[in-house]
C-alpha cells in the first residue's frame, strides 16, 4: 500500500501537466470571438455592440422622364389617379420624395392613415416625414431597420423581423430558464439587432476650449512666486482652495483668499493645457483607459482617462456628466491625435468590458483610425485575454486611485469650469512634475528649463512660461 501513493501522485502530477497543455492549446486554436460568445449569458448581449448595417442608396428619379419613357415604352400615357366616387384623401401638397411626382399621381396606400404610393414610380413613403435616400438594412436578413428610440447623442435601429438569422440564432443559445424568463420580460433581454446611429460627429468637436472664470496674468497684488505657491499647494500637496489660503496666511504671512487661488488654478490650467496636449510623448502601442465618477454640485459625473500604459503619460481626458459614447471618443481623439503615425492594428487599447468601447472602436474604424480593442472583463480572470492583459488595466486603476486622492480633499467641485481646471492641472502634474518610481523618482517626461530650477513654484512659473510661448508659436504660425 505505501509503495503505490508515490505511483500515484506522480501520475497525478503528469494528468495535470498534460491538462495545462490541453488548456493552452484549446485557447490558442479556438476564436476569442466564439469563446465569448458561447460562455456569457444571452443577458448580457445589450452591452455588446454588432455590426454596422448595410446601407441601401435610395436613387432619385424624374417624373416627367419617367412619363415619358412609359410613353415610348407603351404607347400610352400615364394617367393621373382615379379617385374612387371622387373623394380625395391624398393631401394636395403632398410630393413623391422619389421622383417628385405631384399629388395627382399618388394613391392614398393605407386608409387615410398617412402611408401614401407614387403611381409614377411605385415608392411608398409616409406623408408629413422626411425622406433619407439612405436607407439602413440588417445585415442578417436584408430587412430595412426601424427606428425605435432617439437619445442624446444618437438613434437606436432595431431589426424587427422575427425570422432574422441574427434574432434566431440568440434565441437559440437561450437556457430554458432564460426561455422562460424571456417570455415574462422580454425587455431584459437583447435578442435583435440594433444600430445606433450618431446624431453628433465627434470628430469634429473643439478639444480646446478656453473656461469661464479665468483672467489675466497681470498680478497687480501678488506676484508670480506667490501663484507658485498656490499650485504647489493645491496641486502638488492635494489641498482644497481654501487649505491652500490658510497655509499661504500661516506659512508664509501671505493674506490671499480663496477665491483668488481658484482664479488662480482656472487661468494656470488654461494656459497650460495647449502645452500638456500638444507635447511630443512619443507614446508606445500600448494604451489603458477608464474612467471614475466625481461630483459637481452634488450630482455624478466622470472623468475618463487614456494613458500610455507602457510610459505611464495621461495623453487623453475628459470631464462629462455622462458616461456615454461622446467623452469617451474625445478622450481617445486626444489620446490618438499624440501618435505621428496612427499604428493602426498594432495598437492595443485595453479597457474593461463596457459597451461603449466596442461602439467607439466602431466609429474610429469608420474614420480609417482602426485599432486592436482589449477588453479585460470582471475583477478576476476567467478568460484568457484577462489573464494576459490584467496588468495593464491594473495601471490605469492606480492612476484613479491617484487621482481620487487629489479630488477627495475638494469634497466634490462646485462648478463645471472648476472640475475641468483641476483635471488639467492633475494631468501637467502628473505628466511633468511628478516624481514616479516607475522613472526612478523623476518626472515622466523630461524638461531641460525645469531641470535646472530647485523648487516647486518656480517649476509651475517656468511651466506656465513656457506654455505661453507654445501659445504664441501657434498663433504666429
């Protein structure tokens, strides 16, 4: 008996390294896709994003040379319509979007109820709505999608054909618990295609926008030095606006109030943000984005983040109220516009498994900006892709922490100029101020003019001085 349990923990051993070797072969060779696919719940299908739609191009026509052809064609004219016991039901001003065939050509299609028919050249439309020559079609069954739901920045499509291959297929893959669930609720469940159509170009926004509340650097009372000790205090010590007048007033004798050390911080985060984004981070193919809610007024927003998760550098932020498609796509702009050359697939962008990442990457591809989207799911890794790329995420998720750690001293901001004045200076003093371990307690990104000065307010003063330069070298040019 006792000679056979080393036989058999030895044999135990081999099973499991040949398991491990299965495991490995089985994730190398099987889709990623196809492995989501079929080891998450239909429930969850609402935060994926599918694929674009087909778009169909509507051709306009003539009506007077379609008569015409129908003419030659026939030998006959074609008469206007008959009306039935001489009631017309068709409005007079009333005009095929198709062919621009008057109201004498069109049939009243569905009993008054709005739905009219051109004679001239068979095209249905609905009378009092506007005409798109584009129309959008599933890219399973050819179906023309229907518009369901109008939000803030987008229109939600749906395919509503109950014989779609897509719809068929996800009703498959439901349990016969889910089944049942699904016969009770149908709105918990995401079985439909579904196209959201964007109502804003995001690609065209303004990054650069100057805040409310800023003034001029004119200082008739204190001097540069003393808005040093501001943002040293402020910025690099996280102190609230009015911690920072009280150390100014009992460290150095300065009276200074705290209202003027936020007008302070607006006009210092104004001046220095063209210099934070045009800066050349030469950034690596490896980027991390999140982001983490703060409070204005008491009410919920977020501050989204991209950083260069090789370098450590924030190279895209933003502040909204919404944790929708808008500020994420304009966050990854900032982020994106840091790279000379786009690298394209080479890139890698991990994020969690939010939705909004997907239809970002979507609208990216549409602009030829396509990219390698990694999504690590869940706070543990059971998938492969999360086992890879967690520590990666996990750089991201200490930045909010550091952030977090400046922003909890505010108690929340007061006003929306004041949270994006306080992002920017966060983010120049993380990228150049900051000493990081990852850079042996240096800055991330080296200055020579910053360099040579020994102290904290003098490293702002110089920062502001030299972002006004950059300032008037963009507008000389």
């Amino acid at each position: 008996m006792n000679s056979i349990i080393p036989y058999l923990l030895l044999y135990n051993q081999l099973l499991i390294k040949t398991i491990k070797q299965l495991v490995l072969f089985i994730v190398k060779t099987i889709p990623l896709a196809g492995y989501k696919d079929s080891h998450f719940s239909p429930k969850y299908q609402k935060f994926t994003v599918d694929t674009l739609p087909l778009i169909k191009d509507t051709k306009k026509f003539e009506y007077k040379v379609l008569l015409s052809e129908h003419l030659s064609k026939t030998g006959k004219e074609l008469k206007p319509v008959r009306r039935h016991g001489g009631v017309n039901t068709v409005p007079t001003d009333s005009v095929c979007p198709q062919c621009g065939a008057s109201h004498e050509y069109l049939y009243d299609n569905d009993g008054g109820r709005g739905q009219l028919l051109c004679k001239v050249c068979k095209f249905r439309f609905t009378y009092g709505k506007d005409f798109d020559s584009n129309t959008l079609l599933c890219p399973y069954c050819g179906r023309t999608l229907v518009k369901k739901k109008s939000r803030k920045f987008f229109n939600i499509h749906k395919c509503v054909n109950p014989k779609c291959s897509f719809y068929l297929n996800s009703l498959e893959k439901l349990s016969p618990e889910d089944l049942e669930e699904f016969e009770k609720n149908k709105y918990k469940f995401k079985l439909h295609y579904i196209y959201r159509e964007f109502t804003i170009d995001f690609f065209k926004v303004d990054l650069a926008s100057m805040p409310k509340g800023s003034f001029g650097l004119s200082f008739r009372k204190f001097s540069p030095h003393i808005m040093g000790l501001c943002l040293t205090y402020h910025v690099n010590l996280a102190l609230s606006t009015r911690a920072t007048a009280r150390a100014l007033w009992e460290v150095h004798g300065v009276k200074i109030s705290h209202v003027m050390v936020s007008k302070y911080a607006k006009t210092a985060s104004f001046i220095v943000k063209p210099f934070v984004d045009d800066f050349n981070y030469k950034p690596t193919n490896y980027l991390a984005a999140d982001e983490t809610y703060v409070k204005i007024k008491g009410v919920t927003h977020y501050v989204w983040f991209v950083m260069d998760a090789l370098k450590k550098s924030i190279l895209g932020y933003q502040v909204s109220n919404t944790r929708s498609i808008g500020p994420c796509i304009l966050a990854m702009r900032m982020a994106f516009d840091k790279f000379k050359e786009f690298p394209g697939l080479n890139l890698k962008f991990v994020a969690d498994g939010y939705s909004v990442y997907n239809l970002a990457k979507q609208q990216f591809a549409l602009n030829d900006k396509d990219f390698n989207l990694i999504q690590v799911i869940g706070l543990t890794n059971e998938d492969p892709i999360s086992k890879e790329f967690r520590w990666l995420k996990q750089i991201i998720e200490r930045l909010n922490r550091t952030f977090k750690f400046s922003y909890q001293v505010t108690n929340g901001y007061g006003s929306g100029e004041g949270s994006d004045a306080h992002v920017g200076l966060f983010v120049a003093y993380y990228n150049f101020l900051r000493p990081h371990s990852y850079s042996y307690w240096e800055p991330l990104n080296s200055i020579q003019e910053l360099e040579a000065i020994p102290n904290m307010p003098g490293k702002w003063q110089k920062l502001i001085e030299l972002s006004q330069r950059h300032i008037l070298e963009k507008q000389a040019s």
